[in-house]
C-alpha cells in the first residue's frame, strides 16, 4: 500500500515537473527575445561613433520600429542586425546566434533575415519574377544556381507569392518600367521569397504618397501575421510608426532615446533614456506638423 | 574661374609649350609641309575601281579577325575583372591580377602582333592573337571600373541573403552592369577593325597589309581604294552599334525609350 501511495506520488509529480516545464516552454515562445543587443557600440571611423550605448530586446513575431532623424543611426541599426556592419563594443545575439558573416551558422541564418534597403535594391535590368526568384537562391544547387535553372516549385511559390503583393500579370516586367509603390511591393517579394523569420525594411514607404505607404504597410502586416515573421522597420513618421508597431525605439544622434509599447492605440509602456518631457513634447509636435 | 582654377590653366598652358619645344612641335613646319599633303590628295583622287572586290575581300578578313579577338577577348576580360574588382575580392586577389592585367596593357597591338608573327608566323592568325590580348588588357580595365560602380544597395540587399560570390556576381554584378558591358564590347569592336586595319603593316594580315605595301610602292590611288572601304565599313558599324546602343543600352539605364527622329 505504501509502496502504490509512493508510486503515484512520483507520478504526480513527474506529471507536474512536465506541466510546468511545457507552461515554461509555451511562455518562451510568447516572450522569446529574437534579437537582443546589450550596450552596443559601433562606428564607421575611429573617431566618431555611428551607434553608442545601444540596448535593445525584441521578441519573437512583433512589429518594430525604429524612429529618428536622418543621419540619426537607423540604418547603422538595421545593418547590425543582419551582419553587414560590425559592431566594436558590447554583444549582439540574432536568435542566439551572434552576426558574423564568416560564421558558418550565421550565413546559414541570413538566408532566413529578408533585408530591404532604403533604395530597395533591386536589380533593374531583369524582371519582377526574376527579382523575386533572387530570395530562392540559397535554396539552389551551385549548377542550378550557375545555370540559372529554378526549380519548378520555386517559379510557382514566387508567382504565388507575388499575387500576395498584388503583382500577378506583372512577372515579365523589366523592374525599371515599374512605379514607385510596385517596386516596393517586388522588394517586399523577394524579402518573402526567403521564407523569412525576420524582417528588416528601411525607411520603404518614405517617398511615398500616404495612400500608397499604407498599402505597403498593410501588405507587411498582414505578411507578418500569416507567417510569425518579426518585422522590423525604420521609419522617418513617428506617426506610421506608432500605427503599425508593437514596439518603437527613438534613436537620436546614435543613441536610443525612448521606447514605447503599443496595444491598438494604447501606449503601455514607455521608457525614456536621455531624453527630457520637453524634448519629446518637441517630437510629438514636429510629428503632428508633417 | 577662380584663382586656383586659372593656376591650373596656366601650368597646364607652360607644360604644352615646354613639352612641343621638346618634341620640336614646329606649326610652320607643318603649314609648309601642305603642299606635299595636296600632291598625296591628288593622287588618291585617282582611284582604281578594279581593286574595290579585293579591298572587301580583305576588309571582311579584317572583321573576321577583329570579331574573333573581340569575343574571345571579352570571354576571358570578363572574368578576369571579375578578379579584380575591388568590391568583390580582398586586396590579396585583386593587386596581383590588376598588376598582370597592366604588364599585358603596357603593350600596343602593333607590338603584340610582332611578338605572335615570331611565334605562330605570318598570317591573320597573329593579328587575331594581338587583338585578342589587346582586348583583355583594354577591356579588363573598363570592366573593372564599371563593377567598381555598382550601386551597392542590390549588392547589400542580395549579399545579406548570405549568397555565395558567384551567385553574386551571376545575379547582380552581371544584370547591373549589362547595359555598360554591352557598350564596352561594341566600342571594342569598333575600335579592334580599326586596329586590325593596321596590323597588315607588321604581316599579321588584313586590310593593312595591303594599305602599307601600296604607300610603300607610292600607289596612292589603289591604297585610297582600300582606305575608302575601311572608311565605309566603320561607318556600317557605328550606325549599327549606335542602333544596338539605343535599344539596348539607353532604354536599360534610364528606363525610357529613345524616340527616333
């Protein structure tokens, strides 16, 4: 009898060691930090520094922001996170993985961080499909790759994709006959392309009239719903900003200044650096001017 | 024009008349010189028509010759200055290919095409080898350059795909600098049939080997024959590149269409 009453106790509580490691588990994957970066420096010269002192913690499948002035460091910040600028101080951890383009694991890594830069980079010359196909490449053997031979899964996954960003019945297009709206809706193709987990986009809807920059962000947040991605962009309108994100860090002269979390139109969270009420009164008022 | 801009002018003006006192650069001689100039015009005038289905004949080894070197030239420039491109390798890769690449370009075609005349003999084979040579050292430099130009943000955005080079290059460095590649071959071309012209005077073959014998033997009317079909032929090749030029290249660069008037 007491031997049974021991039995079920170890039972109990095997079953409840399981429980709480799964509770633990499951508020991993709500909570997990994708990217984290503790006191961070870095610079493009010896003399000057681009980004000082920079902390940042972003979960898994939110929506982030960076805001500030031109010249302020944001696209500095969005070059740490996918290993094309280094950093000279502090550490940097993308899903665990510290950005190097010469680690074996990182490179593996990038295939799955999609990158639009500020003039989207695409190559002109070729077509939208071929653009988008670009995002695959990783996915290719070197005498796919060389012969420029995609597999036939790949050609109907970037069609299907490039429905998604309303492009369907422009595949043949030469990119440079595009708008300015559309080639950021091929960017954002080839960003998808690479099945991503993050996203990192900068400034892609500056330039754009409010009509079109909506649609763009609408795209990306719907894309970022669909397949758990963290997104990550640099904005120059605090106010876009604050519509779309979870989260938005204020960088100002290299440093983070202020970080604000959003619920629907609720800020619930805010945490200011060096950084006075007055200053971001200031912003909140430039911002309404634009 | 500011004070350092009429400095410049000013040294560049003393280095002019310091270097033509060197090399006796002598404006009356030359005005004194005409006369003799007119007496050659005259006797070109006297053109020998027979002669003209010989001149196409070799004017279209002539191309032969400077097509072969052209493409086979190109063929190998190209991915030699993908070697040497400063943004695609480190500086352990491209010092040493940049400095074969000058050795290769110290030398003209005409002295390529003595060199492979000792080596393979008398005969249009020399000159397609002097040509080819000459184009790898020209045409490796403009390449280079032009990769070197490349808007970064497509290189960044596909580089942070964490691609490999050749993927790289395959995908980006080709597409983007098609358009400027393109025209760089069609110069080349352009430029070998009139280098290919002269190469008859060292005995590597084509329209030049004719043009030299005949001015040596003072036939200036048949040599004229044989000038006039090199004269018309690029003339042929610049309205044809200027018509690949305009449908290829501008349209790629600027996104427009050139409208013909």
């Amino acid at each position: 009898m007491t031997n049974t009453t021991r039995v079920n106790e170890t039972e109990i509580l095997q079953k409840n060691e399981i429980m709480m490691a799964k509770n633990t588990h499951l508020s991993s994957i709500f909570t997990e930090k994708i990217i984290q970066m503790s006191n961070v420096w870095t610079s493009y010269d010896s003399k000057n520094f681009a980004l000082e002192e920079i902390n940042l913690s972003i979960d898994r499948g939110t929506n982030y922001a960076i805001v500030g002035e031109s010249g302020s460091g944001k696209s500095t910040l969005l070059k740490l996170m996918n290993g094309m600028m280094h950093f000279s101080k502090g550490t940097i951890k993308i899903d665990y993985v510290v950005p190097n383009m010469n680690d074996k694991k990182f490179k593996k890594m990038m295939h799955t961080i999609g990158y639009i830069p500020q003039n989207l980079g695409l190559i002109k010359n070729i077509t939208v499909l071929e653009n988008t196909l670009i995002g695959a490449l990783p996915r290719l053997s070197k005498i796919q790759s060389l012969f420029k031979r995609f597999p036939e899964h790949e050609i109907q996954e970037a069609k299907r994709i490039l429905k998604l960003v309303v492009l369907s019945g422009k595949e043949d297009r030469k990119v440079y006959t595009l708008s300015g709206g559309e080639k950021r809706r091929v960017a954002i193709a080839r960003a998808l392309m690479q099945k991503p987990t993050i996203l990192l986009a900068d400034e892609i809807v500056s330039e754009l009239d409010h009509v079109t920059a909506h649609e763009i962000m609408d795209l990306i947040a719907d894309a970022q719903k669909q397949m758990n991605l963290t997104a990550i962009m640099v904005h120059h309108d605090m106010k876009l900003a604050l519509e779309y994100a979870n989260r938005v860090a204020v960088i100002k002269k290299g440093r983070k200044i202020l970080e604000i979390g959003v619920e629907g139109e609720t800020i619930v969270d805010f945490q200011t650096g060096d950084v006075s009420t007055e200053e971001i009164m200031e912003m909140y008022a430039d911002d309404s001017k634009k | 024009m500011t004070p350092k801009n009429n400095i410049i002018i000013g040294i560049i003006v003393a280095l002019l008349v310091v270097a033509s006192y060197n090399v006796d650069a002598n404006p009356i001689e030359f005005i004194e010189g005409l006369p003799n100039l007119a007496i050659i015009v005259e006797e070109m005038l006297l053109v020998e028509p027979k002669y003209v289905p010989t001149a196409i004949w070799a004017m279209f080894e002539t191309i032969q010759m400077a097509f072969i070197g052209t493409i086979v030239g190109f063929a190998i420039a190209l991915p030699l200055s993908m070697l040497a491109a400063r943004n695609l390798n480190s500086k352990f890769v491209y010092a040493p290919i940049r400095a074969l690449l000058a050795a290769i370009r110290t030398f003209p075609s005409i002295l390529w095409a003595i060199l492979f005349v000792i080596m393979v003999g008398l005969g249009p084979f020399a000159g397609v080898l002097a040509i080819i040579m000459y184009t790898i050292g020209f045409i490796t430099k403009l390449q280079y350059e032009t990769i070197e130009t490349i808007d970064s943000d497509p290189m960044d955005a596909v580089n942070s795909i964490g691609v490999s080079k050749s993927q790289l290059i395959c995908y980006v460095v080709i597409p983007e600098s098609a358009s400027h590649l393109l025209g760089q071959l069609l110069y080349m071309f352009d430029y070998n049939i009139r280098q290919t012209s002269i190469l008859g005077l060292v005995g590597a073959g084509g329209i030049g080997f004719y043009i030299i014998n005949y001015i040596k033997f003072f036939e200036y009317g048949k040599a004229a024959v044989f000038m006039l079909v090199v004269l018309v032929t690029v003339l042929i090749i610049d309205w044809i590149s200027v018509k690949i030029r305009d449908k290829y290249i501008i349209k790629s660069q600027h996104g427009m269409k050139v409208i013909s008037k």
